[in-house]
C-alpha cells in the first residue's frame, strides 16, 4: 500500500453555531466532533495527519494537545482549496492524501478505506445522493464518468437539477494534488479556491476522476448548527444503543441511553431508560442500572446493582453492592464487595471494605471504614473545620447509632459501638460503647406547645 497523508479541514467559522466556541469542539457522544473524525483518520494508520484551523484554532489545538497531529493555519478562509494548499509543505510526494472534513463526525472508516485504495493513479470522491441537493456541489457526470463539479451558487438551472453531491471527503495522489492546487483560481460566485476544482482539473489532464457512491447519508453529514448536533447525536446514541444489543445487554428502551464517552458492559447487564453515561464506564457481568442513573468514569463490578436516581462520578463499586436509589458517590470513592449504600447517602473519598453498610442519610468523606461496619441514618462525618479537612476511620465491625456526628480526625476502633445521637470528638475504643450526648433525658410535664398568634 502506498503512503497515506490525512488532511483535515476544520477552519471554517461555524457561524450558524451562534457560539463562541469553535464549531469542531462542540461535543458528540461527550466528545469534539473533531475528536470523531481524528479517530477515524487514526483509525485508517496514515503516515500524517494534518488538521487545518483557522477561528478560534488555538482552543482546538489546545484540546487535542498531546496528539500527534500536524497543526496548519488557515489565518483567512478563502476556500476548501486555499485550505489545503495550507498543508501542502507537509504533504509527502509518494503518498496519496485522503481530504476528510472536520465537522462530519459520523465518517465511515471503511468508507474512506475503499476511497483510499481507489485514489493510487487516479482522483477518488466520495459523493451520495440527496432528494434536496440544496447548497451542495453538485457531480457533473459526462457518459457516466465525472466530468466537475460544480457548486450551487455557480450552477445552472439543469445543473441544479442533479441530485448527486460532493460529500467533501476524497482521496488523491500528492503528485497530482501539488499541481492542481498551484492551478485554482478564485474566478467565482464565491470568490474562493474551491477544492471541488480539481475535478475539472484532472479532467483536463485525462487522470481518471471516479465517484463512490455512499447510501450512508449521516456518515457524510456535516454539523453546521444546533439542529444539526442534536440531530447527529441522537443518530450516533442510536448506533450506541444497537451496538450493545448486539453485545447482549438489555436496554428497557434504547431511545432513553445516552452514552457520553465510552461505555463497555459484561454479559446481562440491563440498563433501565435515561440514564447517562460519561467518561470511561466499565460494567461487569450482570450489573443492573435503575432509571435515571448519571454515571461517571466508574467501575461497576459484577453483580452490582445501582438504584434508580444514583449519580457516581469517578468511584469504583464492587461486586454484589447494592446501591441507591438517591445515592451519590463522589470522586474517591472505592466500595469493596457486598456493600449497600442507601437512600440519600452522599459519599466522597471514602474507601469502605467488604461488607459494611450505609443505608440512610448520611454524608461519609474523607474516610476509611472497614469490613462489616454498619453506620447508622443521619450520620455525618464532619470532615471540614471550616479551613481544612480530615479523616475519620471506622474499623472492623464497628456499628454506628443513627445520628452520630464524627468529628475528624477520629478514629473508631474494632467492634466499636457509637450510641445514637453521640457528637465523637476523641478516639472511640474497640470493643466498647461510646456515648456523647446531654447528660440527662428530661420531661417537662404539662408543657404546652405554642400557639398560633390571632392576629
Ligand atoms: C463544500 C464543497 C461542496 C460539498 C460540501 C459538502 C467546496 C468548494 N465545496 O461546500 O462541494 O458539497 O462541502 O458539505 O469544497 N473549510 C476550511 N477553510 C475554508 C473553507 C472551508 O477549512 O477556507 C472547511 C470547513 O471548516 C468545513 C469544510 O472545509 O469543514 C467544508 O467547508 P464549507 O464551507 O462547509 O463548504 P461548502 O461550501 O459547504
Ligand atoms: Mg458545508
């Protein structure tokens, strides 16, 4: 196979955006639509990649900062053919180049693949058909072979007519690219270097010009406003859906899961409607997700159930846990095999061992609790003295009463009992009970509540 150059155009304004982000940032699936396309390219193992920016082009190459990508500046927008002159100094002369579009981020690899092994002597698009061809550059053919193409503000009325469109996306080989690149002119409705010119160009030096025909329209749909993201993510939500159906897992409906990152399921795990995933979301066999569920760059091992209304966000869940409904996990926090963690309970760097329990309405952060606790409702871990935190630590089988207050640091030992309603500001012992609270229970006889004041 001969060498392969990729060229990115990603310069253009985005200005139907109405945003002040770089159209290519905006997000599919949690990720820039030019991260989508990126993969594909490196999906295709060229020699280079070289993405063309233009507005706002510092924040787009700070956001794939670490690549290894080539960065070229467009400074002015004068065309699609203007643009890739701009990667000409980087092109390699034995290689073909493939052009593909920085806000189509459905892009077929496969796709680009046949275009590629197409391009070795001749000029290779990839064209389809559309019912409404509308703004697009229309594929003039003559005898069946391609003859230009010509754009819709510089078509004639049967020209206009024709229903088959340049994607945008072709393959060329550089020692032809270099020179019809040198030849464009800007002499039309648009003023601008159109790519699409080298069609005629080839034509010209009898180099053979072929269009693939693509039936895949989302895969060579590009992203020019707010209606088209919305559209394109949930044509890319629905491909994620499929995809894990055919992997087996359950989806109580597939219209109601959006994945925002990547998402990798064991075997039978069901996933009830709405619920989201972000970042990196690892379950293992098993694992059933309630409705409505937001969840994080997170492990969930197998067997684990998470219940209705759970958010985690960068936490790990052992096997067989259980936990919710209405429970937040929050970074740090690593549960071990046969946990529960209720209803209402928020959790935050805390580390808690085999077995243990936290049912109800508690805040546990900044905290290590060990194999079998059981912490009572209501307890908090008061982690935060207005200016620094600090940890408690519960040991082995160590029970909690309901409304306990730990005062960190503090440190309760092995088997040891709080009683219910204590405020712990010292060390607890092992084995023992510890209480805390108003020395004495009084009855007030005869009190009487307050009333209503008559006005
Ligand atoms: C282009 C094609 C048209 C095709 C259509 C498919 C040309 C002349 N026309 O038209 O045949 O049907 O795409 O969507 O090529 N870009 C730059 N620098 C520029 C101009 C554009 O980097 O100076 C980038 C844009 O960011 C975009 C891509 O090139 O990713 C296409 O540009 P766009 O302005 O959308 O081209 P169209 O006029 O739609
Ligand atoms: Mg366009």
């Amino acid at each position: 196979m001969s060498k392969l150059n990729i060229v990115i155009l990603a310069a253009g304004k985005g200005t139907r955006m109405h945003s002040n982000q770089p159209k290519v940032l905006h997000e599919i699936g949690g990720k820039p639509i030019l991260e989508h396309v990126i993969a594909c390219a490196t999906a295709l193992k060229p020699q280079k990649i070289i993405v063309v920016y233009g507005f706002g082009g510092e924040k787009v190459c700070e956001a794939f900062a670490g690549e290894e990508l080539i960065w070229v500046k467009q400074a002015e927008q004068l065309g699609t053919g203007h643009a890739v002159q701009q990667a000409l100094p980087h092109l390699d002369v034995d290689a073909n180049t493939l052009i593909l579009l920085g806000d189509v981020p459905l892009v077929d690899a496969e796709a680009c693949k046949a275009l590629i092994e197409k391009a070795n002597n001749q000029l290779a698009i990839l064209s389809f058909i559309k019912s409404d061809p509308t703004g697009y550059g229309r594929i003039v053919r003559n005898n069946q072979l391609v003859a230009a193409i010509v754009e819709h503000k510089d078509a004639t009325e049967a020209q206009r007519e024709i229903q088959e469109v340049n994607t945008g996306i072709m393959a060329v080989p550089n020692r032809y690219l270099t020179s019809w690149l040198s030849q464009l002119t800007n002499d039309n409705v648009q003023g601008e270097y159109y790519l699409t010119d080298i069609v005629a160009l080839a034509v010209q030096q009898n180099v053979t010009v072929m269009a693939e025909i693509t039936t895949d329209e989302w895969s060579v749909t590009g992203i020019n406003s707010k209606s088209d993201l919305a559209q394109i993510e949930r044509v890319y939500q629905t491909r994620i859906a499929n995809n894990l159906l055919q992997q087996g897992v359950t989806l109580t409906d597939p219209a109601r899961l959006d994945v925002r990152g990547n998402l990798t399921c064991g075997r039978d795990c069901e996933l009830d409607v709405n619920c989201v995933f972000e970042g990196n979301v690892t379950l293992g066999d098993n694992v059933k997700v309630g409705a409505n569920c937001v969840i994080k760059n997170a492990t969930i091992k197998s067997n684990a159930q998470i219940l209705a209304f759970t958010h985690i966000d960068d936490a790990e869940v052992g096997e067989n846990s259980r936990i919710g409904p209405y429970a937040r996990l929050r970074p740090g926090t690593i549960l071990q095999d046969d946990t529960h963690v209720g209803n209402f309970v928020e959790l935050k760097n805390a580390q808690v061992n085999v077995g243990s329990k936290i049912n109800h309405l508690s805040y546990v952060g900044d905290a290590t609790i060990g194999k079998n606790v059981n912490i009572g409702a209501g307890t908090i871990t008061c982690n935060y003295d207005g200016a620094n935190k600090f940890k408690t630590i519960i040991e082995d089988e160590a029970f909690i009463g309901s409304d306990t207050q730990l005062i960190a640091p503090v440190t309760i030992g092995k088997r040891a009992t709080i009683a219910a309603g204590s405020t712990i500001t010292k060390n607890a012992p092992a084995d023992a009970l510890t209480f805390c609270r108003a020395k004495e229970q009084k009855s007030i006889a005869g009190w009487k509540r307050p009333q209503k004041i008559k006005k």
